[in-house]
C-alpha cells in the first residue's frame, strides 16, 4: 500500500475486530512481516483511519443512515465468512490457505 503513494488508509474494521474473530491469517500476517501484534497507526510513512469513527462525526441524516446500512451488510457478511472458516477449520487441521 505504501508503495503504491498512499499517505493515508482507511479501515472498516479496527485490529479488535479482527482478533475477535479468531482468524489468525491477518494477525500472523503482521506479526510474520514485522514482529509487531498490531500495526502503527502513524508512522514515517503513512497514517491510518477508521471509517467507522469518521461515520459517527457526520451530521444526522440519509447519508449518515445510508452508511450505516452499507456497513452492517459489510459486516454480517464479514461475521458470515468468519463462521464459515470456523465451521471448515476442523477439515483443514494445519490451517492452510490456498496460497501455502
């Protein structure tokens, strides 16, 4: 992303959301790439956002409302493919991905 010229990058769902899940693929991803639990939200070479903070800060009205409705989509889809990797899982003992 960085090497891409992005200076600021917006997330949907924050690193709680993501270690609550219980799928370790992106937490073992940042720790594998740079020994850390979690990213730096500010750093020398971008800084990062929420979106759904930035939602609450907005005035009262349709696209207040509109986003809210895009985000709970986004996630009962999120919570849906999350209780599909768990329900897998038991098949795929060492944890694998496609990739591995």
């Amino acid at each position: 992303i960085v090497w891409s010229g992005f200076k600021k990058c917006f997330f949907l769902f924050p690193y709680e959301t993501t270690a609550a899940q219980g799928i370790p693929h992106d937490l073992d991803i940042m720790y594998e790439l740079w020994k850390v639990p979690r990213y730096n939200a500010c750093n020398k070479f971008c800084s990062t956002a929420g979106i759904l903070p930035l939602i609450e800060v907005l005035p009262e009205g349709t696209v207040k409302t509109e986003l809210h409705g895009q985000v709970a989509r986004v996630t009962a889809e999120y919570d849906r493919l999350a209780t599909k990797y768990h329900a897998e899982k038991a098949a795929n003992p060492k944890n694998t991905m496609a990739f591995n």
